[in-house]
C-alpha cells in the first residue's frame, strides 16, 4: 500500500551491481562523490533527505536518458520524490536544496529546471578539498571564535547583501543611540564589545544619558557580575555559548575563508574550477553563518545590578538593532524610572525636540500657529503645565516638577547657597524622576515664568543666550517677564548658572500705588495678566506724563 518513489529504486542491491558495470560506472562514482559531499551543505534534516531523493531521482532520469539528456522540472522533481511542506509549496521546498546543490558540481540547475551532470573523476572535487579545510578549521578553537566575532560585524557592502548582526558598529566603540520610553525620547550609550571593561559599569555620566547597554561578542560569564554594575540603568548581554549549527556555521565560514585565501593566486584549470566553486559556495556559508547570530542571541543572559529579569528571545524578534535595543532600554529605564513626574497616560504622541520647541511657543504666545496649539493639546496637559479644560496657554496644574524644583530651591536658600543649575538638571535626570534634558529645560524657563515664588536664572559669563530677533539680554538673567523671549534650542543649559530669589518688589507689593495712576490694576498671581497690567500702567503713566506736560505749559 506505500507509493515507490524513484528515489527508492537505489535501495535495490541486484541494481547496485549493474551500476558497477563498465557502461554504468563513471556516472555511478560521480552519484556517490555527490552524496557524500551533501553532507558538507549544512542543510537542516528534513532538507538534507530531500536532497539525497532529488539527487537519487536525477541521477537515475540520467541513466534512463543517457543518450539524449534531458532535465527533470520542479514539478516533475516535487512529484517523483512525493515532496510535501508545511512552510513551502513543494516545489519552493525542492527549488531550495537545489540552489544549495549546485555547489555540488555534478547538478546542474536553472529555471528551466535540474539535471544529473557526471563529473568529479579528474582529481578531487571541490568538495573534498572544502571538507579537508573544515577539518582543520574544526580544530582550531581561537580561529573559529575569530571567524564568528568578524561576522558579526560585516556590512553589506563586505556580504554583498545581508550585514552582520551588528553590521551598524565598529567593535569596542560607544556608539550614542536614541530609545522611546513612555513617550519620551532618551539618549543613552551602546557598545557591541569583544571584552568586558570594568569603566563601563560604572554609574553614568548625566549629561542627558539614560542608559547603557554592553553586547558581548562572546560567552563569558563569569566576566560580568551584578556587582560590578553601580548603575541600575546598566544591562550587559551575554550571548549563548558557541556551539552546535552555530559553531558550525562559524567553521565552515573560517574554512571557506582560508581555502579562498589558499586557491586566490593559483593558476591552471583546477584553481580556475576551486575558485568558481568558491564563488557559489561563499553565498550560502555566509547566509548560514548570518542567520545563526540572531539565534545565538535569542537564549543570551542580561545581567543588570538590580536583577532585572529581561527576556531577549522577544527583543531578538524584532527587527533591526535599535528596537531590540530599545526593548531592552524600555525595561531598563520601567524600572529606574518608577517617579517619572508627569502624567503620562496625557501624552498623547512621542515628544521629539522640535515638538518641545513648538510647546515653549504655544506656552507663552510667542508662536500662535497651528503646531504650536496642537503642541499644548497634544503634551501641555501630562506636562502640568496647561489647564486641562482650557489647553490654550500657561496654567500649571499641579506640576510636579515644579514642586521638586521648589522644594531643592527652599533647601538651598534655608542654607543661604544658591541652587546650581547643574544640580536641577541631575536630580531631575537621574533616578527615579528621569526627566530627558529638553523637559528639564522646559520646566526650568516655566518655572521662572510662573513665580511662585519669584526667581532668576542667573547666567554664565561670556554666555550667548538671545532674546527675540536674537538681540542681547540687557543683564545676565532671565526674569519672569523676558524669559518668553528667549530663543529657544536644545542645549541652552550650558548657559545657566544658578537660581536665586528675584531682586526688587513683586508686582503684588507695588500694586496698591499703582492704582493711584491707574485705579482698576489689582493684585494677580498669574504671570501674563501682570505683563497685561504693567503694559496698561505703562501706558497710563506715559499718558499722565504728556498731560503734565501741557498743564506745565499753560502755566507758563
């Protein structure tokens, strides 16, 4: 009741014996040259069967047309061999142990279909000679490790399509990387590392950086210790240990490697044939060894200080380095970061740089565009920083970062200090509050806007800030009434120097001999109705001048 495939037929001992026959034999030796060197083709089990059928089936088409050759179609190969594939259509699945087989010598395959070619019997193959150099690269442990960390890193140009695993960076080099957490955006440092450095478990350096993330190129991990971490915004990824298709997959790519090196600058019909084997063979070794990285990767250990328990099978999943970075950035920084001091459920998009420019516009009425409104709808609301029934402008609403930065400003002056600048941008920065620098300085300019209580933002000497039309400030501060002028772009903290109490008055203490110029002025706390009053007075006084200057004139 069991179907006969062609392949079978071999199976037949009295066959055997005709096959050894004069008329019969050369092509026989070129089969069994060819059987044997499948097994140099690294194919998956289920492959590796259907190439010994689709080779068995050839050879045999082969012999029955001997005379007048003639090739086997895909589907006539996927039917004789009752091909079947849960992930391909059968002839798909017999397509690609072909394309694998045609480093073989003795099948040869196009679109038209695969032919048994007899060849093989004028030396060694290329096959063999490629199965004695892995036999020695299988022997040499520092080459193969070599060999795997190299691959790593190729780019495309050096594959000519793929990259490596980490084909983005240069080895042992810090490269800055941009992650998303809760809708914020946060730089942080990634280095792909053939050794552990005892500097990069220490805490990180502020300076708007978030996180680090250390990829080993290799299995050691007795290297690292949680101990070792003194930040808990530190992961180091140890991958798996070098073995099994991965070990194999490297070997052969270190064989292939040292056979090309061997046959480059040979001369004569058999180098000519190595070399053009080679050619055909480098693209599967290297496919094979590209996609073994990201499985080596998928079973890596994450050691961080605080134990964190990050799955990576999930982060390899992803596509590219920097989301399965970010993926482990995210879990990182969940866990840092528990006091993140906005609402962020209120964000309604990711907050970039240029958006936090647009938000300062729509803030304090110095951009009345469309972005910038939909600026404070979109962030002013999980920011504190507009009313949520009216997120037309600046009304802080309970805002927490306000209160942590009234609350250093009162422990500073209750020693008689100034409150560095500096020391806002690292408390609000670092753990748990995680505040990316743009928002720090946002916070900063609306808190010196707000007065509650009055304050100054002192500046450096020599600083550069601008004000409107990038004309200079008339002294080196920022008040509640000229910072909604400043120029705004990222980085302005270099500029800032400390926080200290407002000098002079408050509006609020002057207010009530104000009104005898102008009776209608009153007592306000919020910032822009003091610019409106102070402008009304101004104008008020500026009038009252001009009449006591013609009343002055009529008495003369």
């Amino acid at each position: 009741d069991t179907l006969i495939r062609v392949a079978d037929l071999l199976e037949s001992d009295h066959l055997h014996e005709c096959l050894n026959t004069t008329i019969y034999r050369p092509a026989f030796d070129a089969y069994r040259v060819a059987h044997d060197g499948l097994e140099s083709l690294a194919l998956e089990t289920a492959d590796l069967q259907l190439a010994q059928d689709v080779l068995a089936t050839l050879f045999l088409w082969h012999l029955a047309y001997l005379e007048r050759p003639r090739p086997l179609s895909l589907k006539e190969l996927a039917q004789a061999t009752l091909t079947v594939s849960d992930l391909l259509r059968a002839e798909d699945a017999v397509a690609y142990v072909l394309g694998r087989m045609r480093e073989l010598g003795q099948v040869r395959f196009d679109d038209q279909g695969a032919a048994f070619v007899v060849t093989g019997g004028e030396g060694p193959t290329p096959v063999e000679v490629f199965s004695r150099y892995r036999e020695e690269a299988l022997r040499d442990a520092y080459g193969i490790a070599r060999t795997w960390t190299d691959g790593l890193f190729l780019t495309p140009r050096e594959t000519g399509g793929q990259a490596g695993l980490f084909g983005d960076f240069e080895p042992n080099e810090m490269k800055h990387l941009r992650a998303e957490f809760r809708h914020l955006e946060y730089s942080g440092e990634v280095v792909v590392a053939t050794r552990w450095q005892l500097d990069w478990g220490m805490p990180l350096p502020g300076e708007d950086v978030h996180f680090r993330v250390v990829i080993l190129t290799g299995h050691r991990p007795d290297a690292i210790r949680a101990a070792d971490l003194q930040d808990p915004r530190i992961a180091v990824i140890v991958p798996s240990e070098l073995t099994g298709g991965a070990h194999a997959a490297a070997a052969d790519y270190l064989a292939w490697q040292n056979m090309e090196r061997d046959y480059r600058d040979r001369t004569g019909p058999e180098a000519e044939r190595m070399r053009d084997w080679l050619v055909t063979r480098r693209v599967s070794v290297l496919s094979d060894l590209l996609m073994k990285q990201t499985g080596l990767y998928r079973s890596a250990t994450v050691v961080t200080r605080d134990g964190l328990a990050i799955d990576v099978r999930e982060a390899m999943g992803l596509a590219g380095t920097g989301h399965r970075v970010g993926y482990v950035v995210e879990r990182l920084l969940a866990a840092a970061y528990r006091d993140l001091p906005i609402e962020v459920g209120k964000l309604r998009s990711l907050l970039r740089p240029n958006d936090a420019g647009k938000l300062f516009g729509g803030l304090f009425g110095r951009q009345e565009t469309s972005a910038a409104r939909a600026a404070l709808r979109n962030y002013g609301v999980g920011l504190g920083l507009v009313h949520p029934d009216r997120p037309t402008g600046f009304r802080p609403t309970a805002c927490r970062a306000f209160d942590l930065i009234r609350a250093m400003l009162d422990e500073y002056q209750s020693q008689g200090r100034e409150l560095p600048v500096w020391r806002i941008y690292e408390h609000l920065s670092g753990v748990p509050y995680g505040l990316p620098y743009l928002l720090v300085q946002l916070y900063l300019l609306a808190f010196v806007r707000h007065g509650q209580p009055r304050v100054e933002l002192t500046l450096k000497p020599g600083h550069r800030l601008t004000i409107r039309k990038g004309q200079p400030l008339p002294r080196p501060a920022l008040t509640m009434t000229n910072v909604v002028d400043v120029d705004w772009k990222l980085g302005l903290d270099r500029w800032f120097d400390a926080l200290i109490p407002a000098r002079g008055p408050s509006w609020n203490d002057t207010v009530a001999f104000a009104r005898e110029v102008k009776p209608d002025l009153h007592a306000t706390p919020n910032p822009a109705e003091i610019e409106r009053q102070d402008n009304a007075l101004r104008a008020a006084m500026e009038t009252l001048g001009q009449e006591a200057q013609t009343a002055r004139g009529g008495l003369g």
